[in-house]
C-alpha cells in the first residue's frame, strides 16, 4: 500500500535534488517563524524526519527550511483537488516553484498540484477509477503512465473495472514528487531515491499547548474546532456514487 502524505514545497532552486542530498538541519528561525505564521502563535518544536512528518498529525505543523527550498506538512493540506488549495497556504512563501503532494491510502486518492511564479500549471488528483481533478499540460513524466506502462494491480480474483485508470493515482502523484524532488515516500524506493527518512524537518506545536488560529483548510474552512482544538480526522467522500471502501480493497496499490 502507497503512503499517505500531505506536503507543499517552496522551491528557489534550480536542483532541489542536489540540495536535498546534501542538506543537513534546517534552518531553525526560518522554519519557526513559518510554523508561526501557519498556527498563529509562539511555538515549540522538535527533530522529526520528513518520512514521518509526511503524514502530518492534527495540531501539527512540520517546517523545514534551507534558504531557497521550504517545505511544510500540516493536516490542512489534504484536499482531493490540489489546484483549489487555499491560497493562504501558497503564499505563506514566495517562491517561482511550489509543489503540493496529497494521497491518502485509506481511500486510495493521490494527487498534485504545480505552480510557478503563482500561476496553476498542472493539477490532478483521483481514485482509481474516478478522476477527480485535471487541470493544466500533462508533465513529461506522465506519458508512460498514460500509455499502461504501470498497471494498476488487483487483489487475487477481483475483476478489473473497465472504467479503471491505467495507473495508481498514488503512484502517479509520487512520481511528480520522484521526477521533482528526487524521492518519494513508499518503499521499495529505487536505488537512486533519496530516502526522506535522512531528512531532518521540525515538528512544531503551539507553545502553550493550545491551538491558535491558523491558515484555512484546504477547501477554505477553519482547521480547528469551536473548543480551540483541531478536529478530528474526517472521511471526506469522493465524487459519484459507490462505495468507495470496497474499491479500496480491490487495489494492491503499488
């Protein structure tokens, strides 16, 4: 099964490859004073490594910072149409490249969003079979996928559904992250991955233990709850009719 990753990268870089094979601990006032601005208050934080941190926690905020290559992780980002994101989130770092990575294995739904220079160049999400979101030029990446050359798989004896993608979204929206930054988070990675585990971010929370006010949700409403609290984790139901767990378990993934 895919990983589950919600992440959105600023890049000022022409090699964010190169940059991440080498970096070492982020820069720790730059990746805070974002962490600051996303939960709206003082923060405090911690070493957690981008494997982990790619699967963002309620109440978290995870920030890494290398002067012109920044990536955030928060439970905000998730959103079944990358290209919608808020633009809050977007802004919070100026940058020519952003990328936003989103899959969810639970539901098998993966997805991305490119920008440049703060205009959507390339947005697509879906479900194994339903696609969910298409916007802008396919990237170079995408023509073996959209010619079969990675067939989704299917559990012993379940039948394949005509209507089927000829590929994982997941697989699909980790490439984008593969072909860009030089990674992606399900193993078995390649032999010429980088291996996120070896990437140092920070985990922020606030400092006095109560959560603040923070960026908008990806679809634009509040991430926290009316008692001050982030919300717990909530099934958001695709588009269309079917039931969508059963086409889950349909899917080896990748």
């Amino acid at each position: 099964m895919g990983a589950t990753a919600a992440t959105l990268w600023f890049i000022d870089v022409a090699e964010p490859k190169g940059i991440l094979a080498i970096v070492g601990r982020p820069d720790e006032a730059a990746s805070r004073a974002i962490a600051e601005r996303v939960l709206g208050e003082p923060v405090a934080g911690r070493p957690e490594s981008l494997a982990r941190a790619a699967d963002p926690q309620p109440g978290h905020v995870y920030v890494a910072a290398w002067g012109g290559l920044t990536v955030i992780a928060h439970d905000g980002l998730r959103t079944d149409r990358p290209g919608e994101l808020s633009d809050q989130w977007w802004d919070l770092q100026p940058a020519h490249r952003q990328f936003l990575l989103v899959s969810d294995a639970e539901r098998a739904v993966g997805g991305f969003a490119v920008r440049t220079d703060g205009v959507l160049k390339r947005a697509f999400a879906a479900h194994p079979v339903d696609i969910l979101e298409d916007e802008g030029l396919p990237e170079l990446f995408e023509g073996p996928f959209w010619a079969g050359e990675h067939p989704l798989t299917y559990a012993e004896g379940v039948v394949p559904d005509p209507r089927a993608l000829p590929f994982h979204p997941m697989e699909f929206a980790e490439q984008a992250n593969r072909e860009l930054l030089g990674f992606r988070y399900t193993h078995p990675l390649d032999a010429t991955d980088l291996d996120p585990a070896r990437i140092q971010v920070i985990d922020f929370v606030p400092a006095s233990g109560t959560a603040g006010p923070v960026v908008p949700s990806a679809q634009g409403a509040p991430v926290l709850g009316p008692d001050g609290a982030p919300p717990a984790p909530v099934e958001r139901p695709l588009d269309g009719d079917y039931e969508d767990r059963g086409k889950v378990r349909s899917f080896f993934g990748f």
